[in-house]
C-alpha cells in the first residue's frame, strides 16, 4: 500500500520508519513521453551512506528517473520505495518534504534574489510581526556556509555570482533541508579542479552522515574517485549494477554504448591554409586585455584556462555579443566592426555557447524551430517566402547526421536530454555553412558517445577547411583536439602551446600565472 507524501512526511518526523536494506529503491518503473518510452522496466537501488552514480548516454534515461524520484515526474508504471515504504510523489515539494532533495544540471535560482533568499525560499524565518527577519536568514546561511566551507556573501544577488558559485549555492540550498537523499545531475559541469576538490569534500562528509547521494557525471574519473557503485541504463533500460572497485574504464563504455569507442579524440593531420580570423590587442574594459591571436583555415585552436580566465567572454565579444571596448579584428585580410551576432553570422562566423539553456536553446520552441533560426533570414526564403520543404528536409538530415534522440522535428526542446539539446545547436550553426566555427564548452554534459561524435564532426570541418576555435574546461579534449592552444588566465593570454610540445603540466603552468 503506498504512503501519501503528507503521511510519509509525518512517518520520516517521528522517525518511526520501517529498517531497510535500501534508503531507496525503484522497481519496474516505466515512463513514456508522445512518441518515447523514456523508461522501460528499469530498477534503481540507494544504499545509506553511500555514493551511487548514475552512468548512461545522452537519452539513456537517467535524469528521467530521477525527476520521478524528485516528484516532478510521475511514473506511468512501477513503484518507488523510501526506507522500505512505498510512496507516491506529486511535486517536488513532496519530495523535499520526504527528504529527497535535487540539483539539477540547469540550474534554478532566482537571479535577481539574494542568496540567502533563494535558499530559505518559502522558508524565510519569521519576526513576531510575521515578516521576514533578514537577520536571522542571513545568519542562518552564514553557519550553513560554514558547515560546508563555502565562501559566498549570504547578502549578494545570484546574478552576480559566477556559474561555479552558483552552483555552490544550489548544493548548500539542498543540504539545507536536512535531507536523506541527495540527487546530483552532473554538478562539476562548470567547476573547476579545486571546486571539484571541494565538492567531493561536501559529498563525503555528506557520505559519513549516512545520506544517499545519486550523483549522474559523464565523467569517467570522477567516478572512480567518488563513487561507490554505479548503475548503466542504455537506451532507457537498465543494464547493471557494479561497485566501481570491480570494473575499468573501457568496461563501463560497452556497458553505456554497447559498442567499442575505438578513438575518442580523431585527431587528423589536415592543410593548415591561410588565415582566416586575426585580432590585435583586443580589450573589454574591465574583462580581458591585449588580447592577440591568428587562426588559419583547417585548424583547431583550442582555448584553455581555469573558471574566470576570460575564455568565454572573448568567444562573445568576436561573435559580437559584447563588442569590445578596443583593439580590431580582420577576416580573410580585411578589418571588420562586429557590432552584433547579426553581423558575425553575415561575415561566415557561427557561435556555440557555452550555457545551452540561457543563452543557446528556445526551450519552448521545437527542433525544427531551434534548428532553423540561423539561416532563415537568406538561404532559405525566396520571394519574401520561406520554402519549408526545403528546410524541414535540410534539417531533418541534420538531425540524422548528429543522432538527435527526437520523436520527430516538432518536439519540443525542452523535452530532450542535455546532449540532445547540445546536438540541436550544433545543428543550427552548420546549417549556416561556417568559415569560422567558436564552440565554447562544445561536450559539456554529453556522454562518451556523443563526445566522439561531435569531436569527429569538428574533425570533418577542419577537414574542409573551417577555422575552428574550441573553448574547453576538459583537459584530454584540448590535448588531443588541438592543433595550436592558447592559455588565458584572468583577462589575458599568457601563452601559446603547439600540439607536439603540448602538455597538461605546460598548459597549467601558463593556467595558473
């Protein structure tokens, strides 16, 4: 018999709840979407005190079952069961009030709001007059930071926070309601090395208390670091279970792709033509500075250094998103004033960025809508009327070609994984056939699979000569994709390395000057 989330609140209050195996468990659960079956048949099972990852593809299903197990989904089949008792989760609010508590990947605080008031939100402690009390939420979220030695103004606006902290803010916000199990969906996407140190500090200390922590990476090393076990879906099935101890790398890969990833990085020797892109002591007042480079057709240069180096924030001012306070960039020999992303797109550049929700996707709109946004102002009108034959035909090609897991071209985006949401922007740009393609962050959130996919196609554009600039947090992917990189740290370039003297020392070295 299921328990209500009011009465299953009340149970886990008193603490008279039944002893099992599992802090928490799902069984046959099944999940279907207008043309998906998200979930098929597929078991989960959280041990207390440990770290359980969660390991698949892009579309595999995993942030599915865990927005079921968050209560923002309801599954169309199966049970789910806390401490032994099966409840069924409404909202999320339900799931809070079970001591199940989520971070998501897109992050979901208020911009506009304090931090302290986006973590005690609809908690705020009350005076006797029943206002808010400011005080006592500030000091609330003082000792709270001190708990998890996070160094944030509890008084500042999110918006003025940089990803990594915000982030930092969504963890303490979720550890603030005390709860049994934390669900983490892919929460080092936009930290770096240190912070990651830092989070794996909160996750074990987390551990000791005996939560569950679920935590779903792409990353390979930070399972084996942090993880205990982990579980495979694949193609919204569950594969297995193992502890981490007893499997390799290469191991959990056929489990994930059911397929050999013979080579992740296929690097090719390519023509290195002429230049292409030059820019001169480029500034943006209070950002970066003297900011100089060439990119020649056919060639990767890749973009490294640490979270705050400037990196993303030279990306827009090319693409002219922020169009730099000095200094001058030339295509193809001739000097350009790229006041908008209008005028990039008309001068051969395409632009993706680095945050796919705020900045990249139309969540509401559909794939087809998403897809053809770029080009429908030329290529594809005649007359003053747009030929949607044509494009819905060269889209659904290209939808093909990158293996975009959709029902079909009127989906809504929102509805796809991450990676499949990745793989609809990327569409978009080379539909505008690029002679200057800037990809910030171009794998971040995407499996191993779709990581080789989309590092073949960016070796198939060098190939055919598009100069190709590529912004990475990941190490291995600027190591092995790069045929020039260019390292910044905090607003100026502090060096350049060729591929063959490359190394990770060199570049965190120039990183960290």
């Amino acid at each position: 018999m299921a328990v209500s989330p009011t009465t299953m609140a009340a149970v886990r209050a008193s603490g008279a709840v039944p002893n099992a195996e599992y802090l928490l468990t799902a069984e046959g659960v099944r999940k279907e979407f207008p043309g998906v079956v998200a979930l098929d048949d597929v078991q989960f099972r959280l041990k207390r005190g440990s770290v359980h990852a969660l390991m698949g593809e892009n579309g595999a299903g995993k942030s599915t079952l865990m927005k079921i197990l968050a209560g923002i989904y309801t599954p169309d089949k199966g049970d789910v069961r806390l401490k032994g008792v099966e409840i069924r989760l409404q909202s999320p609010l339900d799931a809070l009030e079970n001591g199940i508590a989520m971070i998501h990947q897109e992050l979901n605080l208020m911009p506009f709001m304090t931090v302290a008031e986006n973590i005690w939100i609809r908690r705020e402690p009350k005076n006797r007059f029943g206002f808010v009390d400011h005080g006592v939420m500030y000091r609330q979220t003082e000792e709270l930071f001190d708990r998890l030695n996070i160094a944030i103004d509890p008084d500042v606006e999110v918006r003025q926070l940089s990803v990594a902290n915000r982030q930092m803010v969504e963890i303490a916000k979720a550890v603030s309601y005390n709860s049994d199990v934390l669900i983490m969906d892919e929460p080092t996407s936009a930290l770096t090395e240190r912070e990651v140190e830092h989070l794996f500090r909160i996750i074990r200390d987390l551990r000791a208390q005996g939560i569950g922590i679920v935590y779903i990476t792409h990353k390979m090393n930070e399972l084996f670091e942090i993880a205990d076990e982990f579980s495979v879906f694949r193609d919204g099935k569950y594969i297995g279970t193992h502890a981490s101890t007893d499997v390799t790398r290469d191991d959990i890969i056929r489990m994930m792709v059911g397929r050999e990833i013979t080579q992740m990085f296929p690097k090719e020797e390519v023509p290195i033509g002429d230049v292409v892109l030059s820019v001169k002591n480029l500034n943006l007042n209070g950002v970066f500075r003297d900011v100089s480079f060439d990119v020649r057709s056919g060639e990767i240069l890749g973009v490294a250094g640490l979270v705050g180096s400037g990196r993303s924030n030279v990306a827009e001012t090319l693409f002219g998103v922020t169009p730099a306070s000095s200094g001058t960039i030339e295509l193809f020999g001739k000097k350009v004033d790229i006041t908008s992303p209008t005028v990039a797109i008309r001068n051969h550049m395409a632009f993706l960025t680095e945050d796919r929700k705020d900045t990249g996707c139309l969540l509401i709109l559909n794939v087809l809508e998403n897809m053809q946004v770029a080009v429908l102002h030329d290529k594809f009108v005649k007359g003053g009327f747009v030929q949607e034959g044509a494009i819905e035909e060269t889209c659904e090609d290209m939808a093909r070609k990158l293996r975009v897991k959709t029902p079909n071209l009127y989906e809504r985006v929102e509805n796809l994984s991450g990676g499949n949401q990745q793989k609809v922007l990327i569409g978009r740009w080379l539909l505008t056939n690029p002679k200057i393609l800037i990809l910030d962050e171009p794998t971040r959130g995407i499996d191993v699979g779709a990581k080789a996919e989309i590092h073949r196609l960016v070796t198939e554009m060098a190939r055919n000569g598009v100069a190709v600039i590529m912004i990475s947090s990941e190490m291995p992917e600027v190591l092995g994709m790069s045929d020039r990189i260019m390292v910044m740290h905090e607003g100026r370039v502090t060096g350049f390395l060729n591929r063959d003297e490359a190394t990770q020392i060199k570049v965190m070295e120039l990183a960290a000057q």
